[in-house]
C-alpha cells in the first residue's frame, strides 16, 4: 500500500536552517579555546615534570635558587718533591733453586730434614747406607799402606847396591835399576792415595749435602727406598727466598726514560700487597733485559728485596712501581680539583668576593690523590674541590670546612610521613626523645621537606634559606 508524503514535511525539509552564521562561528571559538587550554595544561604539567626538584643537584646557584652562593670545599696548592713511578705487573721468582740429588747409589737409611723447614749450607739432609763404600776406602787404603812397606824394602836395595857400585865389587847397572824399582814404587804410592781420596769422597757422598741456604721443599723420596744418582726427582728441592727476585715487565716505550734513569744511580722498586695500595718490600733494580719481547711489545726488568717478613712468594702475581726520578718543588694540587672539558683540564680559582674562574691548567702526572701541576696555578691560588654540579665560571660561592670525612651509611635509613604529611628521622616519627621535631641525619646532615641529593653536596657547608622558621634546605655538615 502506498502513502502519499504529507505536505507540511515538504515544507519542512525544504524551510532554511535555523543556525546563523554567528552562531557558527561562535561554536569553533570556544572549541578552538578548549583545544588550547588542554594543550596548554599539558604542557604545563610536562614544564613541571622536567623541572628539577628543590634541593637536586641540577638546579641553578645553591640548590636551584640562583640568588645563593654554591657551597664548596677548597684547597690550597701546595709546593712538594713529588717522586715519578713507572707502574708495572710482574712475578715473583727465587734468586737460586736447587734440587737435590743423590750422587751414588745405594739405600736411603735417613732423612734429616722436615718438608718446609729452613736449612743452612752444608745440612746433612739425608743419609745412604755407606757399609760399601766404606768397605772400598779401606781397601784403598790398605793397598797404599802395602806398597808403603815395599817401597821402603826396596830402598834398602838401592842403598846395598849403590854402596857396591861404589867399591867396583858390584855392578852399576843393577844398582840403576833398583833406583828405578824405587821411583816406580813412590809413583804407586801416588797412586793409592788417589785411590784413597776418591774411596773417601764417595764415602761422603752417602752424606746428602745441602749446597745452599734455603727453604725445602716437600720430600721426593722416603725414607727406606733405594735411591741412584741418575733419578731425575731428588730427595728434595731447596729454594732460596732470602733474598728473593721479581721480574716485571714495562712497556718498550719507557726505554729510553729507564736506561736513562739507571744511568744515574741505583732504581728503587716497590712491590704492592693484595690490595693494590700497601708497599710491603722495597728493593733496587738489577737488571735490565737486552731485547723487547716481539710479542707483548714490552722489556722484562729484574729487582731484588730482602723479603724479610716472607711476604713474597715464588710464582706469585705482584704489581711493582719503579722510580724513576723525583720533581723538585712541584705544585701539587688534590686530584678532584682538576676538571675536564671540551678545551682540556680546568681548575676553578675562587678569586675575590669568593668569585670562581675557571683557569685551563697543565697537568703533568696525577694519581688517585694528587696532580702535579705544570703551569695555571699558583700558590697563592684556591681552588675548588668539591661542588661542582651546581658551579659555573663567574658563580658565587662559600667555602666550607673539611673537618673529617663523613662516615657512610651502612643501610638506607627508614624514613616515613608524619601526620602531618613531612618526612621524619629514623623511625618515621621525625621526632627526638625531647618531643621536638628532629630535622638532622646522620652525619649532621640537615633534612628538610625535600631530600637532597648527596652525588655532590655531601662533605660541603652552606647557608640554608629559611621558612616559615624551619630549615627547608641545606647542605651536609662535617662532623
């Protein structure tokens, strides 16, 4: 069935939009408005985000506000003969090492020593039975004691027929040669007392002998065995660490300074403990090899301590300073004084009104303590040691005191909100046993709403703004 449209719908469809065009033009302004605060509000809180907390160390002047001077810890320069090292990693090697061997054969009867004990020269460290080669010496020397008896014999010959060659009742020639019997018989008397010595030396060679002073081993062989001269292992091995050696190694670029340096006198070396830092033994430089390893690129040295205490140790891993020679009357400043940047090393001077510059230095060697300064500073200069994150060239600053360092905190401390929404001390009351509120922290640390960043404030003094007759800021004290 069809329905024929009303007419008043046509007339409806067909009448002209209410909206004027005022209208519309009114409905984009306040979208575009709205569009632009949120906009606005989220930039805002981005600003916010970004901005560093009150108290951080990236703010400007002290603590972000830059109408406060920056605390800092200054120091001094200081003039000081100031010794140079060559640094350098080496091991620890004995002077002589000796293993001791049997020199004739026969049954070990006897070990005189205890393994690791101390031994002098010429210890008897172990016995062989010598019922043998006792057995042969006295049979050498009962064959010399033989020829003796002939020998005089046949002197008595010699006098009779010369006495008859004399008076022409005997003959020359038998008397010439009973004086050949004779001196043949003194040459075998020669002869048998070489015997006898070489009995009397292999007689003493069931003696193990120690050839050197040193520390012994542990045993190669027990007691009982039979033991030959030929063994490659030995009763024992002697080693001797008084004194004791050290070969180190330092780089083929430091030849020339070190030949140069030996040259003038004796090198003083020093070998390191475990920790890197203590000098347990200092000796001299005893040699230097003729040629670079082609390998490492590096000379071997030589050094000798007296190793008194016993502290080093064949085949042990030492690290070894030489000396090479000594700057006189250098400007020494602390290491954390001397600054990096895009153009080189940089002190900062506090100069008048505590006013800092920043002055390009020229350092010559420094050390985790201190750095020898060429040229940029001098003595009568301060400059700034600690306080530098929020420093600037030109920045006002006041100058605290190190009295001591700060003992570091073993653990983080608990810290919670009062109810009144601030951070307390230690036990989240933030309170002290008097009842009044306990703002300081280990250490004299001043805690206030907002905790500090410690990276560089710690160990620096300062004035802190106050509020509402509250510290709200502050650096760290000393002690």
């Amino acid at each position: 069935m069809l329905f024929k449209p009303d007419a008043k719908d046509d007339d409806k469809s067909k009448a002209p939009p209410r909206r004027s065009v005022l209208s519309r033009v009114l409905g984009r302004l306040v979208s575009l408005l709205v569009t632009l605060v949120i906009l606005g509000g989220l930039g805002y809180l981005g600003w916010m985000a970004f901005q560093p907390k009150q108290g951080g160390g990236g703010g400007r002047g002290a603590f972000g506000r830059p109408d406060l001077p920056v605390p800092v810890l200054a120091a001094m320069p200081r003039v000081q003969d100031v010794p140079v090292y060559l640094d350098g990693v080496g091991s620890v090697k004995a002077l002589n090492t000796v293993t001791v061997r049997s020199q004739v054969d026969g049954k070990l009867i006897k070990v005189n020593f205890i393994e690791g004990q101390d031994v002098k020269k010429d210890d008897v460290l172990g016995e062989i039975d010598p019922a043998i080669y006792q057995a042969q010496y006295d049979q050498a020397v009962a064959k010399k004691a033989q020829d003796v008896a002939l020998l005089a014999n046949q002197k008595l010959d010699l006098a009779r027929y010369e006495q008859l060659a004399a008076s022409n009742a005997g003959s020359k020639q038998q008397a010439d040669t009973q004086r050949a019997l004779v001196a043949q018989q003194e040459a075998l008397i020669k002869a048998d007392q070489a015997a006898i010595d070489n009995a009397g030396a292999t007689l003493g060679y069931t003696k193990i002998i120690a050839p050197m002073s040193g520390r012994a081993g542990l045993r190669q062989v027990d007691q009982g065995n039979i033991i030959h001269a030929a063994d490659a292992t030995g009763l024992v091995i002697l080693t001797q660490l008084q004194p004791i050696a050290v070969w180190f190694s330092l780089p083929q670029q430091q030849i020339m300074r070190v030949n140069a340096a030996a040259a003038k006198g004796q090198l003083a070396v020093d070998v390191f403990g475990n920790d890197g830092v203590t000098v347990i033994d200092t000796g001299k430089l005893t040699g230097i090899d003729n040629q670079v390893d082609p390998t490492t690129g590096t000379l071997k040295l030589k050094a000798e301590f007296p190793n008194a205490n016993y502290q080093l140790w064949p085949g042990q891993f030492v690290n070894v300073r030489l000396k090479v020679e000594t700057l006189s009357q250098a400007i020494v400043v602390p290491t954390s004084a001397v600054q990096r940047g895009p153009a080189g090393t940089f002190s900062y001077v506090i100069g008048e009104g505590d006013i800092v510059t920043a002055k390009p230095v020229t350092v010559t060697q420094q050390n985790e303590h201190d750095a020898v300064i060429a040229s940029g500073l001098t003595t009568s200069d301060r400059v700034v040691t600690t306080g530098f994150a929020n420093l600037a060239d030109g920045s006002k600053v006041v100058v605290g005191k190190d009295d001591g360092a700060p003992a570091a905190d073993l653990a983080p401390r608990k810290r919670s909100r009062n109810p009144d929404g601030k951070r307390g001390g230690q036990g989240g009351d933030g309170q002290g046993r008097d009842g009044k509120k306990d703002w300081q922290g280990k250490n004299g640390e001043h805690r206030g709403r907002h905790e500090h960043s410690e990276g560089d404030q710690k160990g620096q003094t300062g004035p802190a703004p106050a509020a509402g007759g509250e510290q709200s800021g502050g650096a760290a004290k000393q002690p």
